[in-house]
C-alpha cells in the first residue's frame, strides 16, 4: 500500500538541490534511504529558539513558585526532566536512582515536570520516594531558575529511530542552560556527549547507569563544572539561535549564487 510512497519519497530526496536536516543521523538516514550521495549544500539545522529573556517580576515568581518546591540556589543537589509525560520516555533508571540515593541517606531531589497520558503511571513509580517531586506543567518562564538550581538535565527517552537519529529540542534546551545531559539514548545523542564531553550516556546495558552517572555529578564539582562549561560552549557555537541561523543563511545563499553561476554559464553556452 505505501509502495508508491517510498518511491515517490526516493525520487524527491535524490532529485534535491540541497537537504536540511534536524542532525547528522537523519542526513545519514537519508543518504542511505535514498542511495543519495550528500553534497556541501547538504546542512544540519538543529531545533533551536531564541534565549528566553524575563522580567525581574518574571524572575521575582519563578522564585516564590519554586520555594514551594524546596528548589533555590543554596545547593545544586537535584536533577530535573522537562517534558512530557508520555510513553516515549523510560524513568526506571530515574526511579532507581532515586530509591537508591533514598536508601543511602544521600540529600538529592528529583524534579519531574510535565504532564500528558502516562502521568497517573509515572507518579505512581516514584509514589514512595519523598525525594522526587511533580510541579506539574511549567511555563516558560520557571524553566530557567528551575535549571540554575539544578546539576544535570534528565532526558530518559526510549531508544526508537526518531530519537536515535535526532537531537530533540530538549537536549538544546538543557545546553543553552550549562547543564551536563544524563540520557538512555544511544545513536546522535550519545555521539554527541562522547564527543563533547557535556553528560553520560546510560542505555542499561550493563555499562554505565544513571545512578551511577548522577552521583558522580553530585560529588565530583570539578567534572560537573567542566561538563556544565561544555554544554554551554557547545550551545553557543552550534546550537544558539544566531549561530544556527546565520548558518543557514550562508547555505541559502551560497546555493543562489552556485545557481546564477550555473545558469549564466548555460545562458553562453545557448547564446554561443
């Protein structure tokens, strides 16, 4: 029945002038799919937004709303997820973590924030642990007290091709903050923190976990500060608005003139 789909989608990606794409894997994906050999007009533009800028009221709110939480910037001793809360994402290594630091007398929180279908599910997991809290959905402008506060981003998804070959806007979100990413996911992701250095990659196959992942940011300031400082660095070098956008322009208009050049050499070769 989709036959005539995937040759239509073949024919469209190898007869392109030039792709854009949300990461690497997915232009990978796309060569391969298509049998397309990527070209120099070929770019990678990530999910990205314009940095959120608060009033002192603004800010003055997020404040007062997160002292009801227990969140302030005496200590750094939590991690928090963004996002929501859908069957997308696996928290077992999240709520094993928790229970463990819980066990151990350990002084660390959990922040969860978020809602959608599988809430009643996922608080139910974490039901007895009185070291994760649900403020429930947040708004923009809670989010980046929230991460000041706060020594790693949780990003838990579940390993299926659209996040294996993709960057989700959650991961740039938590770069533009300076925190180091603690993720299950393997493929771009992890590429991306090796590379870098900005977190952990913990897919539970027996390597390293999050529980174990989460205590070394919890103790050792010196790696946590150095993976804060690499997330930011690499947000604004490749993932910012600006930088981002700026790419993108150069593309397009390199493109238009490689055309005009094309054209006017076809427009001599008629003319001759």
């Amino acid at each position: 029945l989709l036959f005539p789909y995937f040759i239509s989608a073949k024919y469209i990606l190898r007869n392109a002038t030039a792709l854009s794409s949300m990461s690497k894997g997915y232009l990978e994906w796309i060569s391969y799919f298509s049998k397309r050999k990527l070209t120099d007009f070929d770019t990678i533009n990530p999910l990205t937004n314009k940095p959120i800028e608060l009033s002192i009221k603004e800010r003055k709110s997020a404040e007062i709303f997160w002292e009801a939480f227990k969140v302030n910037k005496k200590t750094k001793n939590r991690f928090c997820f963004i996002g929501s809360l859908m069957s997308v994402f696996d928290f077992q290594q999240i709520k094993d973590a928790a229970l463990a630091f819980h066990k151990e007398n350990i002084e660390c929180q959990f922040v969860i924030c978020g809602s959608g279908g599988s809430e009643k599910d996922i608080k139910n997991m974490f039901k007895d642990l009185p070291n994760v809290c649900f403020p429930g959905w947040i708004d923009s402008s809670k989010i980046p007290y929230l991460c000041e506060c706060s020594s790693a981003a949780l990003i838990p998804y579940k390993n299926i091709d659209n996040y294996i070959y993709n960057l989700p806007n959650k991961v740039i979100d938590a770069l533009s903050y300076g925190l180091p990413i603690v993720t299950t996911l393997s493929g771009e992701l992890e590429r991306l923190i090796c590379s870098n250095k900005i977190g952990f990659s913990c897919k539970g196959n027996g390597e390293m976990t999050f529980y174990q992942a989460l205590k070394i940011l919890l103790f050792d300031i010196e790696i946590r500060n150095d993976m804060a400082n690499n997330s930011l660095n690499l947000y604004k070098s490749k993932f910012s608005y600006d930088a981002v956008y700026n790419k993108l322009v150069d593309t397009i208009e390199s493109l238009a003139h490689s055309n005009m050049k094309k054209s006017s050499i076809s427009k001599k070769s008629i003319e001759g």
